[in-house]
C-alpha cells in the first residue's frame, strides 16, 4: 500500500491515532483545481493568503527551555557560555521569536502571495493560536482538520514561468505545487471538496524530486 493510500485511509480517524514524527519529513505535492472558470476563480480567490499559521502563544516557557540547553547542552557538546551569558542568548532569542510571530500575525491579515493558505480556507481558531504549535490540542485540531501539522511551504503556481515567456492561461485550471509536513492534507482535501462540489480538487504525492 502506497504511503497516499495509507494517508487517505486514515483521514477519518480520530486525533489520537494521528502521528507526528520527531523530524519532520516534508513531502511534494500537485494539486489541480478543475471546473468552470467562475469556480475555479472563486476557489483562487478564497485559497490565496500569507501561507503562514499565525500562532500567538507566550514564548516565555520556550525561552526557559533555551536557556537550560545553553547551560546543560547534550552530550558530546559542553557548555561555552557562562550563566548570564546563556540568560541574555535566550532573552535575545525570545524577542526575536516574538518579533517574528508579530510579523506572522500582519502578513495574515493582509497578504495574499500564497496561492494555497490552508489557515485562510480552514482557520486554526483564535483559542488554539494562543496555545501554540506544540500544544497538544493545537496539533489534535491540525490533523483532524487539515492533516498535516504545519503551514504548507513553497506554494507555487504551476507551470513555473520560464522568464521572458509567458505563462499559459487556462481559466478552468488551477494547478499547484507545494511541500507538506509528513502526510498529504487529506483532511483538507476532503473538506474543500465538500465545499466547491463542483470543482474537481485531485492531489497527487511525488516521492522523486519535484
């Protein structure tokens, strides 16, 4: 059984059977919105956002969690930093951290440069943002509603433009290519499919090189 097989099979499956691997292995992805032009332009409209999750959680904890791996770094490495060296390298790490989720929640709210924001077409709700990416209610809700538990990365539209051509124009296509974390997103297939029932939403998992 192919590892797509498998995925769809469990899309129904509740979050307790969900799995989050320790090290993310992120896999490529086509996707092809067909139907009227109408729809499919509807579905691109709805679909573009800043393709970012904008979590909004106390980075404190984290900042505390950096500091004592500065202090007690895991074997073989030793420790180069004196205490108050390690406060301060976790204080700056924290701002930038917060600056960063600052800069996540505007681009949000306004830009539209990712063509497949699964947060703009299934939004993660304002209670679980607060709690944060690793909380485990925030990735119980990820894998139920869009089965994958990060953002989707290097959204691009398809084909990619050689320069100095331009791109063919097909009113009634959409075609995408993009990276997801561990598993194809086939909560969020199913549910854009039951939402634009009359588009055709095929996704396809590519295990060679893009």
């Amino acid at each position: 059984m192919s590892r797509a097989t498998a995925v769809d099979d469990r899309a129904g499956e509740g979050a307790a059977d969900r799995l989050v691997p320790v090290h993310t292995d992120w896999l490529y992805h086509h996707l092809r919105v067909t139907g009227d032009p109408g729809e499919v332009t509807a579905f691109r409209t709805a679909a573009a956002g800043a393709g970012v999750i904008p979590w909004q959680h106390d980075l404190g904890p984290a900042a505390e969690d950096w500091f004592h791996l500065l202090v007690a770094p895991p074997a073989p490495q030793r420790r180069s930093l004196s205490l108050e060296g390690a406060r301060i390298l976790a204080s700056q790490l924290q701002e930038a951290a917060e600056a960063r989720q600052r800069l996540a929640v505007e681009r949000a709210a306004a830009s539209r440069a990712c063509p497949l924001d699964l947060h703009r077409l299934l939004p993660v709700p304002e209670r679980l943002l607060h709690l944060g990416p690793e909380h485990p209610e925030a990735l119980a809700w990820l894998w139920a509603h869009w089965g994958t538990t990060q953002a989707l990365r290097q959204v691009v539209e398809l084909p990619v433009p050689v320069p100095g051509r331009p791109r063919p124009i097909d009113p009634g296509l959409l075609w995408l290519g993009f990276w997801a974390a561990d598993w194809t997103p086939w909560q969020a297939i199913l549910a854009l499919r039951t939402r634009w029932p009359g588009l055709r939403i095929e996704v396809r998992p590519l295990y060679d090189d893009p």
